[in-house]
C-alpha cells in the first residue's frame, strides 16, 4: 500500500464537504427533504396512496394558513376549529407533550440530576414529534419554513456577532452593566429588532430606577403630590441629569433610546434602522449611570 502523498491529502481535503459553507450544506438537507417528502406524496400508484395524496394537501393547506396566522395572531379562515377532528388531536398531543416532559424533568430533579444526561435530552427531544397522521404532516411544513428562514438567520447572524464583537471591545462594559442587557444580545443576533430596541430601552429603565429614588425624582419635581409618586423614564432620566449623575451628551443618549423604544412598540419602522447604534447608545448610557453612582 502506497503512502499518501501531501498532495494526495489535499485532494482527499477538497473532496470533504468542508469545501462548502455550513449555511449552503442545510439549504441542500432542506431542500433535499423538501423534495423527497413532495415526492412520496404525489405517488398515486394505487387508490389508499390517492387517499393520502389527498391528506397531504389538505395538510399544506392547514400548515400555510397556521404559518400566516402565526405572523398575524389573526385566526385564517383555513384553520380547523378546536372541536375538529384534528383540532382534538392537536389538543392531546400538546397536553401528552406537556405531561410528559413534567414527569421526567421532575424525576430528574428530584434524583439531583442536574443537568439532564444526553440520552434523556434526546428522548425529551423526540416527544415533540407527532406520531403519524395528518399532525405530522402540518408539523413537517411547520418545521421546513422555520428551516429555510433559521439559514438566512444563521448568516446573518454570524455578520452581527461580529459587529458585537467591535462594539465591545471599543466599549468595554463592566459586569454590572452587561446584566442590565442579557437578552439584548440574543435578539440582536437572530434578527429580532423591534424587541432588541424594546429590551434596550426596558434595560436603561431597570437601570434607571435603581439609580434613581423615587425621593430624589420627588427633590426634582417638588410640585408632585405623594400620591402621583409614579416616576417615568423620562422623569428619572432628567432627574439623574440634574442631580450630576449623567452629563448633558448621556442624557440626550438616553432619551434618543427611550424614544427608538417607543416607537419600537407601536411598529414604526423608523426605529428599527440602526440596531447597533442603539445597543451601543444603551451601553454608554448605563456605563455612565454606573460611574455616576459609584462611591
């Protein structure tokens, strides 16, 4: 038997199917299952297969009205009632799911397994499938859109994670400040923006009232009687402004994230435009804060 040559190792490297890009490999898989499962469907070799045929598209039908329902929270039209014959089984399903994973998971707990061994993780993985049927089939499709749509995510996702890298080196956040943004992060990363801005601006206000009394917001606004003590963002950022916890430059931060986080929350697409810069406005604004409060 011949040695391999480096070259000969090359070119068993450039065969693997690490030559293509992990996002390009999982569109070829869905794609790929996407077409055999369309295949064996269409299949209308006999009468009971015909029948099946006919289960499958009714099937599609049900899944493509739940996916745009679900964008909506509007019920479709298409959807089956609760008391269908489907609706039912949707109903046992989820509440076979939910029993399921209480019993195990509170087994588990009570053994002091902490955290669950990898065979039980699957298991619990696996319970989330429906058994054959028409369910099966809606959760198909449910399962090849949200795949097609988490690729362009991971793509996307990697360029943010990049972005944050930059944005946290260049500003350095301490500890206590990155605790006010724990799940800022993870929505910027998978695309949600609207609700990166609202945590952002839902941070800055956690931040702000423990900063921030009510009796010193009461030493600023002197006129408020004790019964309207009920201080706003907009009141404890001003407060802290005037007390010299934060300068004039943080202050109009402050109030520029407020305002993305409003209009986050009535869908205005303005707010949206740059993510970045307002996780970056937050994090300069509750670094600030902190150095303010600091003894």
């Amino acid at each position: 038997m011949t040695a391999m040559t480096e070259d000969d190792m090359k070119d068993e490297k450039d065969l693997s199917a690490y030559q293509f890009d992990l996002d390009i490999q999982i569109e070829a898989t869905i794609q790929t299952y996407e077409e055999d499962r369309e295949q064996f469907w269409q299949q209308t070799n006999d009468h009971e297969i015909a029948v099946a045929k006919v289960a499958f598209s009714q099937a599609e039908t049900i899944a493509e009205a739940l996916l745009k329902s679900a964008d909506t929270l509007l019920p479709h039209d298409k959807l089956p009632d609760s008391l269908s014959e489907l609706g039912v089984v949707q109903k046992t399903f989820l509440e076979d799911v939910a029993t399921y994973r209480t019993k195990i998971l509170q087994a588990y707990k009570e053994h002091g397994l902490s955290p669950l061994p990898a065979d039980m993780l699957y298991h619990l993985e696996m319970v989330g499938r429906p058994p054959d049927g028409p369910l099966k089939l809606v959760w198909e499709r449910l399962c090849i859109k949200l795949a097609w749509d988490g690729v362009g995510s991971i793509r996307e996702g990697a360029l943010r994670i990049l972005k944050l890298w930059g944005l946290l080196v260049d500003l350095q956040p301490s500890e206590r400040t990155l605790s006010f943004l724990q799940r800022v992060g993870r929505c910027f990363i998978w695309g949600f923006d609207p609700e990166c801005i609202i945590v952002c601006r839902g941070a800055m206000d956690t931040a702000f009232r423990d900063a921030v009394s009510d009796d010193v917001c009461m030493s600023i606004y002197p006129d408020r009687k004790p019964k309207d003590r009920e201080f706003g963002l907009a009141n404890r950022i001003v407060a802290a402004y005037k007390t010299q916890l934060i300068d004039k430059s943080t202050k109009k931060l402050a109030f520029s994230v407020k305002m993305r986080g409003d209009e986050a929350v009535h869908h205005d697409p303005h707010a949206t435009k740059d993510v970045t810069g307002t996780i970056k406005d937050t994090i300069i604004v509750l670094k600030e804060l902190e150095c303010g409060t600091c003894p």
